[in-house]
C-alpha cells in the first residue's frame, strides 16, 4: 500500500470538530479552515443567532455539515448539554478548539472583584469544562485533539492585564497537565498563543493609533497578525501531521516572544 503524501496528513475528512467561540473573529477563521480540511463542524456561542449565521455561511462555502450551537461554556450544566447536543448532531466529536474569550483591561487595583470572576470564568474555566466533557469521549476511542487559545500573554506580562494574563498562564499549564494524562490514550493538547491580530476583542487598541503603534513597535515583524494567518496552526495541531506533538504552546505574535 501506497504511503500517505504529506499533505493527506493535514486533511480531517471523517472528523468532527467543536469551536467555542466559533462565530466571529479568530474562531472563525478556525472553524472555516476546519471545514476546508474536511471536518464536520459543530460552532458553539452564548448568541445562537450568529453561530446560525457563521454555520450556514461555512456549510455553504465548505460544503461540509455545520450546526450551531448556543451555550455559555463558563457553566459546567450548559457545557454537559452543548456535549449531548453536539454528538446528537454530529456523532462524537473528534477536535476540540477551546477558543470563547474574554477580556476587561484595567489596572489592578482598579478591577472589580466582577472582572476577575468573568475573565477567568471565560478563558480558563471554560476550557477546562469543555475539555473535561469531550476527552474522556476522545480517549476511550483511541484519538483526539484538543486545542487550547491561550495567548502570547500566557507567557509575558503587559500593564493592564492582570485577570486576563492570569487566565492565560492558568490555561497554557492546563494544557500540559491534560497532555500528560492523557498522552497514552492517543489524545494530544494543545495551545495556539497568538500576538496581537485584528479581532474584535482588541478594538480599544485599534481605535487609538498611539497603543497600537505601541504595539507594532514590540514586534519584530513590524505589522498586526491577519486573520488567515492563524488558519494553518489550528488545521494542522487538529491534524494527523501533530501526531507527535503534545503539551505544546505555537505562539504566532510574528516574533514577539522571541526577544
């Protein structure tokens, strides 16, 4: 029998994916790349009618199945039923990508006790709730990928961040302690670190040009991340080409965290 090239190793056609956060911005872009790739797509949201919208726009382009999903993934009653109602969708789910995020910028003694409790709910909770639900699933059939957004700032530390730095250190441990468990089981964990790219969360550093030339400055690539550029990581961490690779942050903040 003829050996695989390597390109058929980043395709996930018979594959079922979930994308938190799937509707807009980076999951998006994941989600959609996802589907290219041949994977069956379940994008899960708080806003049912925009993972609607996302779904039948990724169905139509990919023509692939896509369903949408409303949950908040910071309650675990809401995680067990996005589960139930996913595999009913779609059949086991296969790929995980933990993407729901938020963020509340301030300084630290600053933030309410609100603040924390959100930010931390949302990036660290939450994709410890999905990733609970699903992996067992993933290891009893022998495969599985989960991949977790953590951030450049799961690394650094910028003014301003404190809830959402902490979230994202928590999540890139996270994802070795899930890697570890369940290495033998044929799962692999992961984490995409991105820098800063254009989504809506970081429209307050967009809107004032001398944050984000502040930004630009500390890049050695000199420019923002583009939405496609994130596509790759997700498809093949997702994909039997990251067999071997788990535990594992990708940063791509164009060089950011090298300096």
């Amino acid at each position: 029998m003829a050996e695989k090239s390597v390109l058929e190793f980043f395709r996930l056609d018979g594959r079922r994916a979930l994308v938190t956060g799937g509707a807009k911005g980076l999951g998006r872009v994941m989600a959609t790349a996802l589907a290219q790739a041949g994977a069956d797509l379940a994008i899960a949201g708080r806003t049912l009618s925009d993972c609607e919208r996302a779904a039948d726009e990724i169905g139509r382009e990919t023509g692939r199945r896509v369903v949408a999903l409303a949950a908040d993934v910071s309650h675990s009653d809401e995680v067990t039923r996005l589960a139930a109602e996913a595999e009913a969708a779609l059949g086991p789910i296969d790929i995980l990508i933990n993407n729901a995020g938020v963020n509340v910028r301030g300084a630290a003694a600053e933030l309410a006790e609100a603040d924390w409790d959100t930010v931390i709910a949302v990036n660290l909770k939450a994709p410890f709730l999905c990733a609970r639900a699903f992996g067992p699933g993933m290891c009893a059939r022998g495969w599985g990928r989960v991949i977790n957004m953590g951030s450049m700032l799961s690394v650094i530390a910028l003014p301003g961040r404190a809830p959402y730095a902490s979230a994202k250190a928590g999540l890139l441990n996270l994802t070795r302690v899930l890697a570890l468990e369940w290495a033998a089981q044929g799962v692999t964990v992961n984490a995409i670190c991105p820098g800063p790219f254009a989504t809506a969360m970081n429209l307050p550093l967009l809107n004032d040009p001398a944050k984000y030339q502040a930004f630009v400055s500390k890049i050695p690539m000199g420019r923002w991340g583009e939405l496609h550029e994130i596509a790759g990581a997700a498809v093949f961490l997702a994909s039997d080409a990251a067999s071997f690779i788990t535990g594992s942050p990708l940063f791509i903040d164009g060089g950011w965290t090298a300096q």
